[in-house]
C-alpha cells in the first residue's frame, strides 16, 4: 500500500521567503509528481496554507480518476484538523470519522471546477471578501483575475482533473488568499505547441512569456481545443495588476515559480519538476493587508 507522511514543519510563510518559511514542499512533490498514493497520512501536521490544501485534493482527485479511493489520516492537533475540514480537504477522500465544524463564511471550500465554471469566480469573490472592508474596486478584481486563471487551466492546461480552487479570508488584516492549482502539461508544454514559442528552453521563460500581453499557445488563426478563440491576455492582466500593488501572484510550473509584486519579480528553481500549474494569489482587499520582505531560493 503506497501512503504519503507529511512532513513536521509548519506551512507558515510565503513561496517569497523560501525554505526559512517552511513551506510544504513534501506536498508539492507528492501532487507534481503525479505518485500513486493510497494513505494520505497528515498525522504530524501542524497546519496547511491554501496552496496545499488544493495540492492535497488535486492529488486525491487524481486517485480517483485511476479508480484509487485515498484515505487520510487526520492530523492529531485539533486545530489544524478542524481548520482542514472547514476548507473541505476530507471530502476528496473516503469518508472518516472525524466530526463536523462549524464553517467560517471568509472561507472557499476546495472544490473541484470543471468547463464552463460558471459562477465560481463571483461566489469565491463573495466569499472570501465576507466581513472584510474592501477597497474600492477590489472584488471586481478579485472576480476577473479568478476568472483568467480557472479559464487559463480550464482550456489549456489538459489536465486529467481539470482544475482545484481553495480560499481563506482574513477579516481582521484585510487579506485574501486563494489557490488553483491543475495537473496538466504545464505552460512551457502548452506554448511549445505555438511554433512561434517552440524554441522555449525552460519553464522560467515560459512563465515570464505567458504573463505578457498577446502570447498563448493557441496557434494564430486557430482556437483552444474548447473551440474558443484565445487573445493571450488572462496572465498578462493579473501580473499588472498584481506589479501594481493590488495584489502577489505565484505561478509555480515544471521546474520554476515566479511571484510577481509591487514592481517586484522573485523566482525560485525546484529540483523536482512540478508537472502542472498552481497559481498562488493574494490580494489586499483593505488597508493594511500587506506584508513580508522579499527573497528569492531555491528548493
């Protein structure tokens, strides 16, 4: 029987602070790899940020589609146990015992999206922003950012289980933090298929070139194979928003992550590659929601 355990370290920082933030990378590896896994033991863990969570269901969604009914083994400290099933983890696997918590309205459940996603943007929007003092203007940002990137792994990424969202908001600082992550061929693969982009040497490249304006892997004059037609522009728009200050985005795929903030660009390299895409967002729905120095590692 094939079974994961989780690592001791606390999910507590950011991509942008690297390994002194202890990021679950185990988790990463497990769900870029692809790896056959039966037990999902999460015994020793003391918490998980969004980005995993969605990384955790995606993997087990993918059991699933090879006909594997994952288990978990929830974590011995109650608050992490109770956090993962407000956020809805335990659901993409076989029913457990554990009992039932009251739900928080700032958070989005992870839940499975498939084509079209239809309101999905707009109820995460509402959701996360519940209780929150927003700015002017930033849940229609929030909503059309979500929206680029769940059609953005929707029509390109070919992945066997579409795609995952999960998301918490933070009424009390002001931030937002949401994840999408999908199990596909990853951008360097997608824009390789467009013979303008097939001299593509790594995946930091393919990231940089996806975020700007005009550039898919949609062959000119052709549509997605969701018969849409495709103007390149989904990332494009989220970066500037996000160099602008309203927000941090981390797109992390293949071998490479790049956050992209404030005018600022931080890439981390990983030496196992990640095959799929995770988009890792945070907006700063109030005043005061900002935070954390920036740096760059490698995994």
């Amino acid at each position: 029987m094939s079974q994961f355990t989780i690592c001791t370290y606390a999910d507590g920082g950011e991509f942008i602070e690297g390994d002194t933030a202890a990021i679950a990378w185990d988790v990463l590896r497990l769900t870029g790899s692809h790896r056959d896994c039966e037990v999902y033991d999460l015994t020793r863990t003391p918490h998980l940020k969004p980005y995993a969570i969605a990384c955790l269901a995606a993997s087990a969604a993918l059991q699933r589609q090879k006909q594997i009914i994952p288990t978990v083994v929830p974590p011995s400290n109650n608050a992490c146990n109770e956090h993962l099933q407000r956020l809805g983890l335990y659901e993409f696997f076989e029913a457990t015992e554990n009992r039932q918590v009251w739900s928080r309205s700032s958070n989005l459940k992870v839940q499975k999206v498939t084509y079209p996603p239809g309101r999905v943007s707009e109820n995460a929007a509402e959701v996360l922003t519940d209780g929150i003092q927003l700015t002017a203007g930033v849940r229609p940002q929030i909503v059309t950012s979500l929206d680029e990137v769940l059609l953005n792994a929707l029509s390109h990424a070919e992945s066997p289980i579409e795609c995952v969202i999960v998301g918490q908001g933070f009424p009390q600082s002001g931030k937002v933090e949401v994840a999408v992550v999908d199990l596909g061929i990853g951008i360097l693969n997608h824009l390789r298929r467009n013979a303008e982009y097939e001299q593509l040497s790594n995946d930091e490249e393919a990231i940089e070139l996806a975020t700007q304006d005009g550039v898919t892997g949609t062959r000119r004059g052709t549509r997605n194979r969701l018969n849409e037609q495709n103007s390149g522009a989904g990332l494009h728009y989220l970066r500037k928003y996000c160099e602008a200050g309203g927000g941090e985005c981390t797109i992390l795929s293949g071998r490479h992550w790049v956050t992209y903030h404030s005018g600022e660009r931080v890439v981390g390299r990983l030496k196992q590659p990640f095959q799929g895409t995770l988009v890792n967002l945070r907006f700063f729905a109030a005043p005061g929601g900002e935070e954390g120095e920036k740096l760059c590692v490698e995994w």
